[in-house]
C-alpha cells in the first residue's frame, strides 16, 4: 500500500536520499506500466528504497491504536481508489497476504466503489418497481442520459449496467440482487457492476442520470418485464405453423435454426434483453458452435423482411395475452 499509494508528501520529512530513492521507484513503475501486486511485492531495489517503506509503514503498523492507524490509511486509501478507477481496474493488492487487522482498517476507510452506491441516499424517489426494468435500457435513453457518465464503455454494457442502476434505484438492495431480480446473466452483471462502475466520476451526476432514465419509462408507461420474461422463459423456438404462412410466400424456408432465431427475436423484442441471452439460445444445438450461432442470428434479424417481423409482433402480443400479460 505505500508503496503504490504514498505521494510526495509522505517522504517529505525524509532524508534526501530516501525521498529520492521512493521518487525513483514510483518513476521506474510508471515507466514499466506497472503497479501489478507481483511488482509491488518483488524486493525493494536498494536499502534506501526499504527504509522508507518501512518507515512509512510503521507509521501504521505502530499506531497506538485501531482508529490511529486507520487515520493514517485513509488517504492511501483514498489514492488507490483513484488509481484502480482511473486505470478501470480492480483491487491490485487482492492477492496478497495481508494481517487481519490491515483488512480491517481498510475496510473502515476505503470509499466503496462505491461513491456509487453511497449517492444513492441522496436521489429521489421513483415510482418504478424492479419488474418493471428491462435487461438493457433503452438504447436511446442510455446514449442522451447516461453515456456520458461510463466513458470507455461499449453501448451494450453501458445499457446493461444502466438496468442494474435502474434496479437499485427502484429497491434492489445489491448489485447481485439486482441481477436476481432481473434474472440477469450473473457472470455478466457481475461484470458489469465491478469494471463499469469504476468509470463514473460524478456518483450524484450519474443517479440523477439514470432518474431521468426511469422517469422516460414512467411517461411511456411501465411495463411488466419480469412476467414477460417468466412468459417467455420456455420459449425455445417457434412451432413450424406459425412461420410456415409467414415466411413460405417471402421465399424463405421455415428451418429449425429459423425456428430457434424467431423464438430469441420474439424474446428479446418483448423484454428489451440481449438477444444472446434468449432462452432459445440456452440449450444445445446440435453441431452447431456458437459462433456459427451468433452468425446465424445476425442474418436472421438483418434480413428478417417487415412483414415477417410484423407477422412476430403480433404472434408474441397474442401469446402474452393469453397467459394474461400486456
């Protein structure tokens, strides 16, 4: 830890040759894109490089008590945070050995990623419920509200983390049960919830965000998504008769494979979902390998013709309703 997050004026009361000998470390890491925790715990380069460590850990280590040392760390703290958010990555130091006590300090003292999360006392309140947030939002309301707010992030992870918020916003006590309640792949969400939420600098600038992104769904009127998606959850192709009038007069065969990609079409058209998660999607297909899978399905909606995407709209409105779901 000070290693990486001590600053100039940690050393200041040093020796020259010891300020110098931390200043040329911090120089050689930089150098080498360092900062890894193998790097951090390699020897110290010189006894000049280990007496200053040393003497700004004991400052910590040697505390009279538990809220001293704590005092002491926060700011170290604090830069790491910094560091890990500006470089979008995660803990550097997770993978070494560190006394009970030092995990305990920083847990006291650390922000949580936080800062994120702990805006969220300050936002109003929203009239939506968990139910009513799809798996990605609206890609339109995410590039006017919120893409400004996750610099570096793809419009696809963007509007995925964006769902998760919008859980929180409406009750969700945790990004895993926010992923819970929005049956969300949790490899995903996970993902979602610890690399793209690093990005965000202004915590109380991004809720405000992603109220305005759930007060559009007010105005449009909610829906349902989660018993759409219980609606849809078995819906792994489509039966050959409802393709069959539809696609024979376009000249398209009605194949097994069509079946399939219509089913994650109707899914992801219904629940605003990422169509890959598509319960037609979570079963095996033979021979076939993903890859020719995600191909398959990029022609289908590509070339999907407007009638036919019509002729889907009403099929899936029809079988909804009769489960009792708009």
């Amino acid at each position: 830890m000070a290693r990486l997050a001590s600053d100039e004026t940690d050393v200041s009361v040093f020796p020259g040759y010891m300020a110098q000998a931390v200043a040329e470390d911090r120089r050689r890491r930089q150098a080498i894109r360092s900062g890894s925790a193998s790097h951090l715990g390699a020897m110290p380069a010189t006894a000049a490089h280990a007496m200053a460590y040393l003497a700004l850990a004991s400052a910590v280590l040697d505390a009279p008590n538990f809220e001293s040392g704590a005092q002491v760390l926060a700011p170290w703290a604090r830069r790491l945070a910094d560091l890990q958010r500006a470089a979008g990555v995660g803990d550097r130091l997770r993978k070494m050995r560190r006394p009970t006590v030092i995990n305990e300090m920083m847990a006291a003292v650390a922000p949580r990623s936080s800062r994120v999360v702990g805006a969220l006392t300050a936002v109003r309140p929203v009239g939506i419920s968990p139910c009513h947030v799809p798996h990605l939002t609206d890609a339109a309301d995410y590039s006017e509200l919120v893409a400004a707010h996750l610099p570096g992030t793809s419009p696809l992870w963007g509007r995925r983390f964006t769902a998760l918020a919008l859980a929180r916003l409406a009750g969700a006590s945790s990004w895993p049960r926010a992923a819970e309640v929005l049956d969300m792949d949790g490899g995903k969400a996970i993902r979602a919830a610890t690399k793209v939420v690093r990005r965000i600098s202004d915590a109380d600038a991004f809720w405000e965000s992603v109220t305005l992104v759930a007060e559009r769904l007010q105005e449009r009127g909610l829906v349902d998504y989660a018993a759409r998606r219980a609606a849809l959850a078995d819906l792994c192709e489509l039966p050959a008769g409802v393709l069959t009038p539809v696609f024979r007069p376009l000249g398209m065969s009605v194949t097994p494979q069509r079946r399939r990609h219509a089913a994650a079409w109707i899914w992801q058209r219904f629940t605003s979902g990422d169509p890959h998660e598509a319960p037609a999607y979570r079963q095996e297909w033979g021979n076939a390998t993903a890859e020719s899978i995600r191909v398959g399905w990029w022609r289908f909606q590509t070339r999907l013709p407007p009638q036919a995407a019509t002729a889907l709209v009403v099929w899936g409105t029809t079988h909804l309703s009769d489960k009792g779901i708009s």
